[in-house]
C-alpha cells in the first residue's frame, strides 16, 4: 500500500521522493518543512518603528515558522479581516549566502519568494516590505 503523495503548501507541487509528510523540500519552490528540534517557543522579535506608527490590524510577529497547515493559516487571516485592513507578518527566510539557526520548534522554512506567493494566493497584496541583508522578512499586507 503506498501512501498519498506529498503536496507543497506552497506551489502546490507533488514532491516524488519526500521521505515523509514532516521532513521534505520542495524542488520547485524551495520551500523546506523538518521536523521539529523541540517544542519550545523563540522569543518575539521587536517590531518595528514603521509598523507601530502605522495602523495594523493584525500582527503575526514569527508565529508563521511554527504552523502545521500554511494554507489554513492564510485562510483564517483572510477571513478575519476587512477589505482594505493590514495585516503585520515577520519571518525567518532563507538567503543564499547565509547559514541561519533555525528557531526552537521551527518546523517550516521559507524563502522570500515563498511568502510572496503565499501572501497572492491568499488575496492580499503587499504595502510594505523590509528585509535588506536580513535573515527576517517583515511585511505588511492588505487585504484585496
């Protein structure tokens, strides 16, 4: 008896040769899911200036790394805001060129790309962005 394929939350790519539902990378997006080291939570980042001046509804300050199902995640966000409300999001992202530790109990791992895409199949559309030679991404985004 096989088991169902693996699915990518993000491209929504089969992933052939995954070894498990907990531990796989994407081919396509690069999207990575392991299993978690430990169950204990990170620290919150400190938000930044340019967001607490800013009327955000919505804050999810690196809470993205640590969800079982992205695409539901997404879908409740959507759901609770208004048209035209903002929603905060920061996240750990992978670069090319630096090795970052993952967080405690991380369990997905996300390029630039991923969250960008994440975020347009999901109905919202960026306004701000930062993450300049950084390992965190921080975003605000409207609800289309």
């Amino acid at each position: 008896m096989t088991s169902a394929p693996v699915l990518c939350p993000v491209c929504g790519a089969k992933i052939p040769d995954a070894p498990s539902v907990q531990a796989y990378i994407c081919p396509f997006c690069h999207f990575e899911r392991r299993i978690a080291i430990t169950d204990q939570q990170p620290p919150v980042e400190d938000i930044p200036k340019q967001v607490q001046n800013e009327c955000v509804c919505e804050i999810s300050n690196m809470t993205l790394p640590f969800q079982d199902d992205l695409n539901q995640y997404f879908r409740q966000k959507f759901q609770k805001l208004a048209p035209g409300e903002t929603w905060y999001l920061s996240v750990p992202v992978k670069r090319p060129f630096q090795k970052t530790t993952p967080l405690p109990g991380q369990i997905n791992f996300f390029t630039s790309k991923n969250i960008m895409f994440l975020l347009e199949q999901h109905g919202f559309k960026m306004t701000w962005r930062q993450n300049r030679f950084s390992s965190i991404l921080r975003i605000i985004a409207r609800k289309c």
